[in-house]
C-alpha cells in the first residue's frame, strides 16, 4: 500500500492510465476482430473497409505507448497480406 503522499499519487495515476490503455487495447483488438471476421466472410470489400479502419487506430495505439511500432506493423502486414489473398 502507498505510504507518503507521492506514492498515493503515483498509485491513482496509475490506475486512471491502467483504465485508459485498457479501454484503448479494447478498442483495437475490436478492430482486429472486424477485420478477421470480413476475412472469415469471405467478403474482400468489407475486410478492405475493416482494414482501413484498424489501421489508424492501432497505429493511435503505437503513439500512445499501449503497443510496440513493430508490433502493429507485423498485425498491419499480415492482415493486409490474408486480404490481399482474398478472390
């Protein structure tokens, strides 16, 4: 438990940033998932669209230090290639 003032603040800190990476993380792997789904589908079109919605959210993660730049870049390559593969 925090013990001198700046402890406690550093603690409520921490958890108002734990709260907001995680709703952040949340928002990108539901992009992700939209992605993967229009992969699933079939439908080259919508996961084109999906894909150029996720992009700038998961590079919106990079920025904000909730993901490593190489990270997203390998998500970003291997999506686009599984659409680009689509008929």
């Amino acid at each position: 438990m925090a013990n001198s003032p700046q402890s406690e603040k550093r603690a409520r800190q921490n958890a108002k940033r734990f709260a907001v990476n995680k709703a952040r993380r949340s928002r990108i792997r539901t992009e992700l998932r939209k992605v993967e789904e229009a992969i699933a589908s079939g439908d080259k079109d919508a996961a084109t669209a999906a894909l150029r919605a996720a992009q700038p959210e998961l590079m919106r993660g990079v920025s904000k230090g909730v993901y490593h730049k190489n990270t997203a870049a390998r998500k970003m390559s291997r999506l686009s290639n599984r659409v680009k593969a689509l008929g």
